[in-house]
C-alpha cells in the first residue's frame, strides 16, 4: 500500500472560540494529504486532467474521537487502499508528539471522462500502471 505523512499546525484561523479546529477544516487536512498522496503517485490532479479523467470525491465519511486545537502539531496519513475501480483512501490524524488518534476517515473518487461527462466503472490503465511502479 503506498502511504503519506503530512505534517499541519493547527492554524489560528481554523479554530473557534475554544481554541478547537471547526470540524468541517478536517476534510481539507485530508485533501493536503491526498495531495502528497497523488504526486507520490506521480499522478496528481493536473496529471489526471491532462490524462483526460476528472477525479471527484463521491463518498466521504469522517469518526472524530478527539479534537484538534490551535497551534498543535497534528500527523495526517493518506493510504491508498482501493485503486482499481475507484480511488479510496483512508485518513488517519494524530498528534504528532504523543502518536494519539484524533480522527479517522476516508473519501472515495471515481474517474470520470471529461470529454462527455461519463462515470468509468474501472479505473484507467494509466493510474492502474502508476500504483503498479510504486509496489
């Protein structure tokens, strides 16, 4: 499985009134991390597009066990787990100091033919090859 860490400090402008990180900032925590994900693969969101494929997130579903706070250092992991019909990846963030799990989720993406806007039901070869050279 090819995996990222990603390393944010919780900025003051996602947090509210209690020093907490409003819930909604997580997905983007996920997205930084999918991004890393992606040029990893050597097939990021232009590479996609260039390859004539858009990727949109069609499923998401996040369990928040503890909260993220103001100026913490948080570790966000993306694995790629699924590749070969759709994208999912599962998220993982933790402390960074203490490794304590804060919050999990994961996101699913399809591949979508950008010339005429139809769902494929099985990923591109060309994606199927990129995850293929990183094992």
């Amino acid at each position: 499985m090819i995996s990222v860490d990603t390393i944010i400090d919780v900025p003051f402008h996602d947090v509210d009134l209690m020093g907490v990180s409003w819930h909604g900032h997580y997905i983007k925590y996920f997205e930084i991390a999918r991004c890393e994900l992606l040029d990893a693969l050597d097939y990021n969101y232009m590479q996609m597009q260039d390859s004539g494929y858009a990727w949109p997130v069609i499923d998401l579903r996040v369990r928040y066990a503890k909260p993220a706070r103001f100026q913490q250092k948080i570790c966000v992991s993306a694995t790629l787990v699924e590749w070969e019909h759709r994208l999912k990846i599962n998220y993982v963030i933790r402390d960074l100091d203490s490794g304590e799990r804060l919050t999990k989720a994961y996101t699913v993406q399809v591949a979508v033919d950008i010339r005429n806007g139809e769902m494929l039901y099985a990923s591109p070869q060309l994606l199927i090859d990129k995850v293929e050279a990183q094992s």
